[in-house]
C-alpha cells in the first residue's frame, strides 16, 4: 500500500491549537508530527486538536507516535482531543484505548468547544 507523506499545519482558534494533518500517519510521519506539536504548544494553548479528517492510513507505528503525543501532552498538562477520524480509526482507538485519553469528537467546532469549556 502506497501512503502519502504526512504534512501539517498548525492553527490556531482562540486559546486552542489545531494540528491539521494530511497524508499517512506511519514512521516516515515522526518528524512532521514533532515539529507540528513544538508548534502548537510554542504559545501555551489550553489544548491541542488534532485535525485527522484528511489523515490517509494510520498504521501501529503511526499509533505509536500519537501515543508519543499523548506522553508528551500529559508532561504538559495539555488536553489533547481529536475529530475527523473514520469509523475504523475510530474504533481503533477505542480498541487500543487511546480514546480513554484523548476526547473524539465528530467535528472541529465541538473539539474547540470541548477544549474551551475543560480549560476553565
């Protein structure tokens, strides 16, 4: 299976961060991933949204890395939540239990608000 390279952009609505990502989320996607979050925490947002609706393939490597995020989220204290993921990534993450640590949200609006309203 061909995947893409991982790009991402990094915005910023309010107080939250949103990391957009492009492309497969695999090894080759570590350094992309890393800049993309010494970004988005650069200006000490009240969390960080990871944007995966245009993410091609996620594989066990790829989870790793998120799981990377994850560890250096909670040395933080930086809530990650993520929207965007299709229903089989999505019960991926509920099978690995990622989903117990980061809130899935069906779209960007509701994970902003969901930040806003667990950072007060």
């Amino acid at each position: 299976m061909t995947t893409s390279e991982l790009s991402t952009t990094v915005r910023r609505r309010d107080r939250v961060a949103v990391i957009d990502l492009v492309g497969g989320v695999n090894a080759r996607a570590e350094h992309s991933l890393d800049t993309a979050w010494a970004e988005a925490v650069r200006e000490l947002p009240d969390a960080v949204v990871l944007n995966f609706r245009d993410a091609g393939y996620i594989n066990s490597t790829g989870i790793a890395l998120i799981v990377g995020l994850l560890a250096k989220a909670r040395a933080r204290g930086v809530p990650i939540r993520a929207y965007g993921l299709t229903p089989h990534y999505r019960e991926i993450f509920e099978i690995t239990r990622l989903a117990d640590f980061l809130a899935i949200n069906p779209d960007e609006d509701s994970a902003v608000r969901g930040a806003e309203r667990s950072s007060t």
